[in-house]
C-alpha cells in the first residue's frame, strides 16, 4: 500500500547548550527586540529564573503559578502582563510555568521564550490546557507555541531523580501516545521512537548518576522530540485520560503520566502489533509492556494513582468523565468496561502485562 499522509511541523527555534542558558536567551531575547519582558517562574526556580535573565530588560518578576493552570490563575497573570506592558514572556520551570505562559499568550499574542527545567515537553507544543470548576479545557493555538526554546542541562541538574523520572516519563508517554494519536504518520513516529530512545536512555544514567552531563542532555534532547512527535500527532487516548484526572481530582500532572501509561499500553498495544514492535524495539525489549515496566523497574518509577490521592470511589465518576473523550479512532475498542479495568489497576498499582493481539 502506497503512503499517503499530511505531516505539519511547527516553526520554533531551539538553543541548546550546556551553561549557556543566560547567553542563549540574552540573545534570543535581543534577536525578539524585546524591551519589557515578563519573566514567569514559581519560587522553587525563582533562583535560577534571576541568574538566567539577568541581561534582560525585566520589567516583572511572576511567581504565582499552580499546577493544571487555573482559570484565575491564568486571568492574573494576563492582567500583570497588560499592566507592565510586557512585549516578552520568558518562562523558567516546568510544565506549570510554561503552561501559565501560554495562558497568557492565548489572549494577549505576546511572543514566548521557553527555558525548560524539567523534562515536560509543553516547551515544544502549540497546545494549551486551563482548569475551572474541577475541569480541565484543552485547546491547540499556534501562538501558545514558545518563539524559541533554550535548553540547558546544567539548568536540571538540581532536579531531584525522582522528580527527573516523573517528568522523563511524560516525555514517554508523549512518544507512545503519538504512536497512535489521530494525525500520526511516520515522520511523527519517527521522531517519537528516537524521543522514547533519548529518554530512556538519559533517564538510566541520571538514576545511576544525578550529575551525569550527557544523560541530562539525553533526557532533555529525547523530551523535545517527544513535544515535536506530540504537536503533530496529536493527542491519543493516554493524554485524555490523564488530563480528565489531573483536572478533575488535582493529581499531580508528571506522576499520573507516569503512572496511567503501562495501562494504556497494554490496552492499545494489541491493536497495533507493528507499532507495539516498534515501541519494544526503542525500550530495547522483546515484547512493549516488559520494556516499559523493566524501565519503570529500574528507575523506581511511580506506582500507583492512589498514592497520589485519587480514591478508588472516584472510578466511576471518572470513567464518564473520559469516556466522551475517547478517540474514536484509537486502536482497540474503549468503552466503560476497559476504562474501568484500566484505571482501577493503575489505581493499585498492579503490574501491567503483555497482552496478544485480538
């Protein structure tokens, strides 16, 4: 069969460079013209937030940034960028921060400046997410996708490895759910299998060594592959599900990524013989879900969402609360049965299998 696809990839500069973070974005920011830039970074990197853009014309230093973006934490930092006439974002964290930047981004069009801390990959998406009411909106707009990118590993190392694994771990389910996300296609695979690689790799050596350089930058090359993979593949059945229980019951966002993705694996991989093939290929393992759960193993990975506060009785509420969001296209059947099966064991925590195909 002959190939036939349309692949998109989004324009985005991207500076990579260990201990040239300030250098990078000191430039990035001039080549911007940038005359009053807004920096957004939560107080654990204020610190490095202030090192890194000391060369810049700051005319604001945000701090209050809280995980899944709320609404009216998205409306006050978009009236503090109104009222210091801001013509520049320059956000320094996590998925958190880069999130509360877009937020910004999305109604006021300023341009943004991305320094990751963490392995998160939002830096390299045009999509958005905010949470009201206990639920969480995502959207795609090309003017939340960061103007430029400056990675620095030096900038992670303070990362504790637990932290390190959660958030690599989201950078592989950004690879695996792209495997068949409704726009796949085999450039965005592509990129998503040498991401899965990069991560898994890079997450190893940083459990074996905190301060191992190259496994940094493994991890922080393999992450933004992962964003590219995602943007353009789109977001599969691992990521709606993840995002209806980080909205609905405030789990933490890296963790419950980690934590959910052997299940949807073992779910979907079936469906997908030659893609699940892949996917055990990248992890180095003969069979999928025994590479993801040796690489969990290995790196202490978390466990279960009940250690992280969800209740086994908000099953139900949250099996309706994601059934609408099933892709229709995924590539097994979904319905309330499996996704009832899937989160009670990632609830528990028990160990996910391979399972043949259908």
């Amino acid at each position: 069969m002959s190939l036939s696809f349309e692949n998109v990839t989004l324009g985005q500069r991207v500076l990579f460079g260990y201990g040239r973070a300030a250098r990078n974005l000191s430039a990035e920011a001039e080549r911007l013209g940038a005359r009053r830039v807004m920096v957004i970074a939560a107080p654990p990197e204020a610190e490095i937030a202030e090192r890194v853009t000391a060369d810049l014309p700051v005319v604001l230093r945000h701090s209050d940034v809280r995980p899944h973006v709320p609404v009216e934490k998205a409306e006050a930092a978009r009236a503090a960028a109104a009222e210091c006439r801001a013509d520049l974002l320059v956000c320094v964290g996590g998925g958190s921060t880069t999130g509360l930047a877009k937020a910004v981004a999305l109604t006021t069009r300023l341009p943004i400046v991305a320094v990751p801390t963490t392995y998160a990959g939002s830096e390299a998406t045009n999509v958005w997410g905010l949470t009201e009411a206990s639920r969480k909106t995502t959207g795609v707009d090309d003017a939340v996708l960061p103007a430029a990118v400056v990675y620095d590993s030096e900038l992670t190392m303070s990362l504790p490895v637990d932290l390190s694994v959660a958030s690599g771990l989201n950078a592989v389910a950004h690879c695996v759910d792209s495997m068949w996300a409704p726009r796949t296609n085999p450039i965005n695979q592509a990129f998503a299998m040498e991401g899965l690689r990069a991560v898994a790799d890079g997450l190893r050596r940083i459990a074996r060594k905190p301060d191992d350089v190259d496994g940094r930058d493994a991890a922080l090359h393999g992450c933004y592959l992962s964003g590219v993979a995602f943007t353009s593949a789109g977001s599969g059945l691992h990521h709606k599900i993840c995002h209806v229980l980080g909205g609905a019951y405030d789990l933490p966002h890296a963790q419950t990524h980690a934590t959910v993705l052997p299940y949807v694996l073992e779910l979907n991989a079936p469906g997908v013989p030659d893609t699940a093939h892949r996917i055990a290929g990248a992890l180095g393992s003969a069979t999928p879900v025994a590479g993801l759960n040796d690489l969990r193993w290995e790196l202490e990975a978390p466990r279960a969402l009940a250690d992280y506060g969800m209740r086994r009785e908000d099953i139900p509420e949250a099996v309706q609360l994601i059934l609408p969001y099933v892709p229709p296209d995924n590539p097994v059947q979904v319905g309330a049965e499996e996704l009832t099966d899937l989160l009670t064991r990632a609830w528990a925590g028990e160990p996910a299998q391979d399972r043949k195909a259908a």
